[in-house]
C-alpha cells in the first residue's frame, strides 16, 4: 500500500479548490496539510478555517501536521474542522501519551512527527498508540528544502521498532521527497509519501502522482 499525500504548502492558494480537486482526480491518496505558527517553527500558515475549507473541497483524507507549541489547545478545532489524522511534534509535547489520547477521542486518527534531530526513542514507549509516524526529511517549516539522506537510516531503524511495537502502524516521510528520493525512503520502510513542491510544481499531477507512485513501488 503506498500512499501519495501532496501537500497544499506548494499550491496555489489563488484556487485552492481548483487545485485540491486536480490532485483528488490525479490519483492522491491523502490531503497533507501544515499548520506552522511562527515558533515551533520560523513560518505561519493556516488554521482550522483552511481545513473546512478543504473538507468542502475534497473527499480525500486530510492529514493535519501540526507544527505549533501547545497544540493541545486547538487540536480540539482541527478535529471540528474535519481533520481525518492529526500528527504532532514529540518536540512540543511534554504529555505526548495524553496528547494522543486526545486525538483518538476526538475521533481523528493520531500520529507523531519527529523532526531529523530527535531520537526514535521519544516514542518507543508510545509506539502502541499511534496510527502513524511521520520522519521529517527536511528541518520543518518551508516546502522545497533538500532531503535530509540521515532519514533514510533512521526509516529503516524506525521499521524495525514497528515491527516489534506496532506492525500496523504506517510510516509517513515528509520533506525532499520527490523522483529522487522517493525510492530509497520506500525501500526503508516507508508508506506514506508527503510531496508538496514535487507535486504542485509541475505541469500534470497525474504523471507526477504516477511516476513517484511507480518509483515507491519499485522493488
Ligand atoms: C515542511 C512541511 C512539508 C512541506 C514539504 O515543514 O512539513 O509538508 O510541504 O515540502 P516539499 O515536499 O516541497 O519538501
Ligand atoms: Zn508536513
């Protein structure tokens, strides 16, 4: 199963609905989606209002990564909004066990990102919980940033973990991802390919969609 998650980071807000409905009929799987706030991480982007809007906008899955401090407080918002999966940082979240349980009460599936810096260990204790884990390729808070090659190892690592702690579990890489790349992080053990600038900056999602789809799937 290889899912394909453009993130609208890269679209073209001008038409967000034009551009959500090109990627559904593309092929996407999921509707990736980055609240940043200006302190976990240098950059601010969207809200909950960007996420109903979204919902109106496509039957895909959204997929909400959330890059904020404390998003305890508003992940309650971003499950009123439609978010299907809610991911957040290990880094901002002291109570990550009860943050999660949060999310899976609120009925959106939880999962935690960690950024190239952190350890698997921030969530082998944890692991159970989760629907997926995001690996940051890249360090958070812009779109079109080099792959980050460490990620690849920590992949292949994490999927053992999985194995043991959770085999269910998808592992979902986010940042770099594009026709050179793709392949390597799939190999390791990656499921879920967020792809924001490879997707939206090019002429015919659907080739894209298929070509990075092909190269996951690649033995
Ligand atoms: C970065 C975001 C990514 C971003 C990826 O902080 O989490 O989702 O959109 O962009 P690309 O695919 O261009 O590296
Ligand atoms: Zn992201």
């Amino acid at each position: 199963m290889t899912l394909i998650a453009p993130s609208i980071l890269s679209a073209d807000f001008t038409c967000l609905g034009r551009e959500l409905s090109a990627v559904e009929t593309a092929g996407a799987d999921w509707i990736h989606i980055d609240v940043m706030d200006g302190r976990f991480v240098p950059n601010i982007t969207y809200g909950p209002i960007i996420v109903e809007a979204c919902k109106r906008a496509t039957s895909l899955p959204l997929d909400v990564h959330l890059m904020i401090e404390k998003p305890e407080e508003i992940i309650p918002a971003f499950a009123k909004a439609g978010a299907d999966y809610i991911s957040v940082h290990a880094e901002t979240c002291p109570h990550l066990h009860r943050t999660l349980q949060q999310i899976r009460e609120l009925g959106v599936k939880p999962g935690v990102a960690l950024n190239p810096a952190t350890p698997l260990s921030s969530i082998e204790y944890i692991a159970d919980q989760l629907e997926f884990v995001l690996i940051m390729s890249v360090n958070p808070g812009f779109g079109g940033q080099k792959f980050i090659a460490s990620s690849i190892e920590k992949i292949r690592t994490l999927s053992g973990l999985l194995a043991q702690k959770n085999p269910d579990a998808v592992i979902q890489v986010d940042g770099g991802i594009n026709s050179g790349t793709i392949a390597a992080v799939a190999k390791a053990g990656a499921r879920c390919f967020v792809a924001g600038s490879a997707i939206f900056n090019t002429p015919d999602y659907a080739q894209t969609i298929a070509a990075l789809r092909k190269d996951a799937e690649r033995e």
